[in-house]
C-alpha cells in the first residue's frame, strides 16, 4: 500500500526527525529539537555556574550565549537557542531533567533585505568675490578678517570630488523608512523573503 502525502504532511515529517526546527529548515549537529538528557545537563551546569535562581526576562538571553559556547563547545547558533530556552525553562528549581522530551523553541537570527535611509553632505568650493564697504582696503582686508562682508557673487561653478561625499546613516528615519517599505509589500511576500540569518 501506497501512501501519498502533501507537500506540507511531508515537511511535518521532517521536522519530527529530532534534529530540525521551521519546517526542517534549521538543524543542528550537537542538538535536536527538544530537551534531552545532554541538554538537560547544560541547563542545569549554567544554573549553577551562574546561580540563577529566578526566570529573568526573555531578552536576556545574550547573557548566556558566552556561557554555552565556551563550556560546552556549542556553535553560535546552537548557543543562542540554548541560552534563549534555558530562560523559557528556569523554573528557580534548578531541575531540568523533569523537561526532557519537552520541544524546544527555534530560536535565532532572522534577516530581511530592505533599504536605510542615508545622506550625503557635499563640500566643495564655487569661484566668486566677497563684497562690502569700507574707506581703505586696509580696512576691507579688517572686515574680511573678521568675516564682515556685504555680499558675495559667483564668478564660476562648484568644483568638488566624488571622494567628497560623506554618507551618513540618517536613524531617525530608519524606522519610518522601514515602515514604509513594509507597507506597500504583501505580508506573505515579505516573510516568503525573511531568511535564517548565520
């Protein structure tokens, strides 16, 4: 008997292979995809090494990724999703072991490619005469010293070079701009284009 399954069944399959996270998308050499004798142990090993004894906020998870790589020689990525589960696990009891069999959560770097806002300040120089009164030039040469002029009249172009532009990052509209791009794209094209970022 023949057993024909969907594109998604499929993925589902996959992704029940102990290894993989989104759909088997993401998997890892040293972890699979939920809490294990050896993850178990980790946890445990960090909550001693750093005496956590209280769930912390889930944005403080940077503060482990050191931690897990070093003491155990975990990648990057495998780092980051430990010390961001070790947070969603810490129930102050210190006893991981009561999780294994438990999923763990994917939890990593995501990225999208759009555009910043930036600005460009010129500088260059245009050919012209500076004007003002005065009774001796002597004195204009005072006035001009101390930047006094009446006027000032261009006499040719701007000369500049391209290595003179500085581009700068413009933050503030970062956020606008980013909002912007996002509005004016289906949601699902956009997250169609969301990658796992490395």
């Amino acid at each position: 008997m023949k057993l024909r399954l969907t594109e998604g069944q499929y993925k589902r399959l996959l992704s029940e292979d102990n290894k993989s996270f989104l759909d088997g998308q993401v998997d890892f050499k040293n972890i699979g995809n939920k809490v294990d004798g050896f993850v178990a142990k980790c946890f445990e090993y960090i909550f001693r090494l750093r005496r956590t004894t209280t769930t912390a906020d889930a944005n403080m998870w940077r503060m482990y990724v050191g931690d897990f790589k070093k003491e155990f020689s975990l990648t990057m990525n495998e780092s980051t999703l430990l010390s961001y589960n070790y947070l969603m696990f810490n129930d102050g009891t210190g006893d991981f072991k009561k999780f294994i069999g438990k999923p763990l959560e994917y939890f990593g770097n995501f990225s999208w490619s759009g555009f910043f806002p930036v600005s460009a300040y010129i500088s260059g120089e245009i050919a012209g005469e500076f004007t003002g009164y005065a009774t001796t030039p002597e004195e204009f040469y005072s006035q001009l010293e101390d930047g006094e002029y009446e006027n000032f009249i261009e006499k040719g172009g701007v000369e500049y070079h391209g290595y003179d532009l500085n581009w700068e990052y413009d933050n503030d509209y970062v956020g606008d701009s980013l909002e912007t791009q996002l509005s004016g794209k289906d949601k699902e094209d956009v997250i169609d284009d969301i990658t796992i970022g490395e």
